[in-house]
C-alpha cells in the first residue's frame, strides 16, 4: 500500500488532508508542491485537476479535501471522521460543504488579494516559501497573480477590492456560525470530524492574518482552531485597508 499526499504547507485544505492521514495514523509519503506549479506539477503526476491537496491511493488518484476525507474514512474506518447514525453525518456533511463553499476561499482570496496588491508582501512571501532569486521571482510572478486575482471562487467571489470587501463584511457572521456549529456539537473536537478540521483550518488561518487576529480571537472558535492546527505556520502581517477593518470592528455583527 502507497500513500502519497501532494500538497503545499500553506495551502489550507493541504493541512487538512495532511491532519486526517495523521489522525488515522496513516503512514504517507510528502510531495511539496512549488505555490503557483500546482497545476503543472499534478498533471505531470497524473491527476485531472490542478489543486492541493491530491492524493495517490494504491494507485487511485484523488483530489479535493472533501472527497479524500470520504476515501480515506472507508478505508480506514478509525477514529471516524463521519459520525454512524444517518441525521448526525448529513449534519456533518453539511456543514463541510459549507466549510469548504463559504469559508474555505475567504483566507485565500485575501491571501491572493494581498501578495498581488502590496509588492512588500509578495517578496515576504516568496522569501517565506524558499522560491528562488526572491526579488526577481517576486516580480516574475504577478502576471499568474493577476489570473488568481480574477478566479471565482464556489462563492461566486474574486480576489478584487469588491470582493475583500464582501469577505470582510461576511466574516463576523460567518464566525458566529462555526461557534453556534461547535456549541450544538455539529463539530466534535474528540475526535475532530471532517466538518471540524475543514473548518477550523481555516479558523486558524485567518486568525494569523494580523488584520483578523482580533475578530477571529473574539470568537470561541479560535482556541479549538489553534490547538488543532499548531503547527501550521502561514501568518501574514497587517495588508489590508486600516480603513476596511475599522468598519468590521464597528459593525452590528461583530
Ligand atoms: N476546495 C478544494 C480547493 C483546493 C484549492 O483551491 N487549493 C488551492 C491551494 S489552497 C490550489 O491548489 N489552487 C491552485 C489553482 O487553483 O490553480 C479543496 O478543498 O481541496
């Protein structure tokens, strides 16, 4: 049996994926994909799409975190990450979808919003994943940051200041609902399900947003998020609009 995971250490549905194969003591082999290569790479190895995570299974080819938490749960049944009684796991599911369709993109959209708006940003960035030259590739990659900016994602939304903004305006009712999912214990921590580590990825990551710490740290999600996710280390410093994030503090939601 070959398990290999390809995957990129700031991609958070990558750290998804990594953390079940780790929760069902899986034992895997890491292929880091170069950010912005993920879609030569994969097809290079075989996979249909262009996205981390992917996954090599005895030979299958998976992709998505949603698909391969359903694969890897058949396969190795322990600790679930689906519960057994039927209305719980639609739950669940559920929730993972919307995991993945409404929160899922907002880290990565600002994330793409940033290093292709602010030229500081960028180069921290590249210089943070290692890439080569890092003056030179900072700049030799705009244009591929640019086709990102203008990706629509499942919640119909690009990287652009309208669609910041959106995410921005979203997010402090979006964080009351993964609290109301883990007060109502839709999101187990022991075990974490496949909608908690879906989830609360994504939790954490925006929690090491600067701009972010504090609304996500008002939140009681953000301490199950931490404590999943410690090792995941991909925070960026203040990028967005001080103005933008004055309007979140004072807004009704927040
Ligand atoms: N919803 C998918 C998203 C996968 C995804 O968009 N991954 C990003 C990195 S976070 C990626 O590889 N993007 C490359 C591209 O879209 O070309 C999942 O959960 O697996």
């Amino acid at each position: 049996m070959t398990v290999v995971l390809y995957w990129m250490s700031i991609s958070h549905p990558s750290q998804v994926a990594r953390k079940m194969l780790d929760l069902k003591g899986v034992e895997y082999e890491l292929v880091d994909v170069v950010p912005l290569n993920q879609r030569i790479h994969l097809r290079l190895a075989g996979f249909s799409g262009g996205t981390v995570p992917a996954l090599k299974l005895d030979g299958k080819r998976l992709q998505g975190s949603r698909q391969i938490a359903r694969v890897l749960d058949e396969r190795w049944p322990e600790p679930p990450l689906f519960p057994a009684d039927p209305a719980l796991r639609a739950r669940v599911e559920e929730a993972e979808r919307w995991g993945e369709e409404q929160l899922q993109p907002i880290p990565r959209r600002l994330f793409r919003y940033g290093v292709a708006r602010d030229p500081q940003l960028r180069e921290r960035v590249v210089r943070a994943q290692r890439l080569p030259v890092p003056a030179v590739t900072a700049q030799a990659i705009r244009p591929a940051l640019e086709w990102y900016v203008r990706t629509v994602e499942a919640d119909g939304r690009r990287a652009t200041e309208a669609g910041v903004r959106a995410d921005l305006a979203a997010l402090p009712a979006l964080l009351d609902h993964v609290d109301r999912l883990l007060g109502d214990g839709t999101l187990t921590l022991d075990p974490p399900n496949a909608a908690t580590l879906q989830i609360m990825v994504s939790v954490n990551l925006m929690a090491r947003f600067a701009d972010l710490a504090e609304l996500v740290a008002s939140h009681a999600c953000a301490e199950p998020a931490r404590e999943l996710f410690s090792t995941y280390r991909a925070g960026l410093p203040p990028f967005l609009d001080p103005e933008w994030l004055e309007r979140l503090r004072t807004s009704p939601t927040a």
